[in-house]
C-alpha cells in the first residue's frame, strides 16, 4: 500500500490547521486512495507533517510543525516562536477492515530519558507532585469502558485536562495558562473520535508548552499547546469507574 499525506491550513476537526492522509495504490504515476481519509492527529497543533528521505532500514519516520494558522504569529512566547513534535515513526496496520497509519515517538528519545517515578498497579484517583516541563509519562489501561480525566496543574491553579469518555477524547486548555492572546486557542474543548476503540494504554510527552498524545500503541495522535505561567507540577488522574493503570511511570526528559 502507499499512503499519501495531505497538510491543510483549515478545515482540520477541531478547527484551522492539520494533516490528513489517504491509503491506496500508486503506479508510478497516479495514485488511487481505497478508503476514505483519516486525520493523523486531531489535536489543533500538528500540522505541516514530513517524512524524511533514505532513512536506515527503510523506516518512515514523519515529523510536524506544532501549531495552529489561527494563532502561529501570536502566541505568547518571546525568545522563540514555535517548535516541531517530536519525530514518529510511522507504520500501517489493519484494524477493522481498516488501513490505519500508526505514529511512535522514535527510539532514540529513550536517550534523553532519565528514570523517575515507576510504580507497577496504581487505582485512580491517583495524584503526585511531579516537574511535568520535560517528561515521558506511560500507563496502561484496564477498565470496562473509556472513562479516565488526567489533569495537568500548578499552584496558580492552572490546569489542562485530558479526558477518555465513551468514544471520545477531550481536551480543555481554557484555564490552562495564557490563552487570551487568540480567540480559538481556548474558546471550545478539543475532541477526538476514537472509531469505537478501548483504549488500551496512553503515552504522554510534554514539553513546557506542549503535550503529545499517543493512544493505542500510536494508533490514535493528539497534539496540543498551553502556556502556563508557572510549570505544572501536579499530577492528577481520577475514572467514575474501577479503573486500574499498570506499568506507570513518570520520568524526566532532559534538553537537547
């Protein structure tokens, strides 16, 4: 199969820019998709997205331009302006009948990691104080539907959400830091249709401005900014159900 990729600057699901892309056939001259396109990440700040060329072993590795048309030239930063995701290895798996395009944060980020918290069976709710600035944080998942609220905060009471719920994932950065430099960037909660997937585990990669969210083995992306005024170091996950996580862990990332 071939898979092209498509980047616009509007009309992405939860408004203005993103990337798309479409499974089908090319001989050498016209491609034909053979199912309908599908959003490589539904998050408002995943746009622009690459593949390199003569990588070893013929990997697909894909990365982003981390923001949004709608307020890439006002953002709230001063010595910098925007900043790329982290690289994704991509590759296409069959799920449902479905081709879908699944994205993993390349190895080689281990090489920056650095052990923190581990814990082997946690019940939600759950907390702890922990620098989320530059961190990896990983859990799997067993539960009997999605139903899980992750809250990112610090002691200025700012706060972003992350939210499973039925067959969506929500985010809210309305009270998340900074956000009235643009209308869009916090006026509606961000939402993901999950093709009536169980989600299984959760990846979360965060930046001091950002988060990256890897569901299901890379199955599902989710790319957000915030800007909080004081880095978040408060950890919080809660379920209205009996909601196990396992294999949690919490651990810096250091600069590059």
């Amino acid at each position: 199969k071939w898979v092209l990729i498509q980047n616009h600057d509007r009309k992405a699901p939860n408004g203005g820019s993103g990337t798309r892309y479409f499974v089908g056939d090319f001989d050498g001259k016209t491609f034909k998709h053979t199912q309908n396109s599908i959003w490589l990440d539904s998050g408002m700040d995943y746009y622009a997205g690459v593949t390199f060329g003569n990588v070893p072993d013929d990997k697909k590795i894909l990365i982003s331009w981390m923001t949004n048309w709608f307020y890439a030239t006002k953002v709230p930063t001063e010595v910098w302006r925007s900043a790329m995701t982290l690289p994704r290895e991509l590759s296409l798996k069959k799920i449902d009948g479905q081709y879908i395009l699944t994205q993993k944060i390349v190895d080689q980020i281990k090489g920056i990691e650095e052990k923190g918290f581990t814990k082997k069976n946690i019940k939600a709710p759950f907390q702890t104080k922990f620098d989320l600035s530059q961190a990896h944080i990983g859990f799997d998942i067993k539960s009997q539907e999605n139903d899980l609220k992750i809250e990112f905060s610090n002691s200025k009471n700012e706060v972003f959400t992350i939210e499973l719920k039925g067959n969506q994932l929500i985010t809210d950065r309305k009270k998340s830091g900074l956000v009235d430099f643009e209308k869009t960037f916090a006026e509606k909660l961000q939402t993901m249709d999950l093709r009536n997937q169980k989600i299984r585990n959760i990846q979360l990669y965060l930046d001091h401005s950002s988060v990256e969210i890897i569901l299901n083995d890379g199955e599902f992306s989710f790319t957000n900014l915030y800007f909080p005024t004081e880095n978040y170091s408060d950890f919080k996950v809660t379920s209205t159900q009996k909601t196990k996580l396992s294999n949690f862990t919490i651990n810096p990332i250091k600069s590059i």
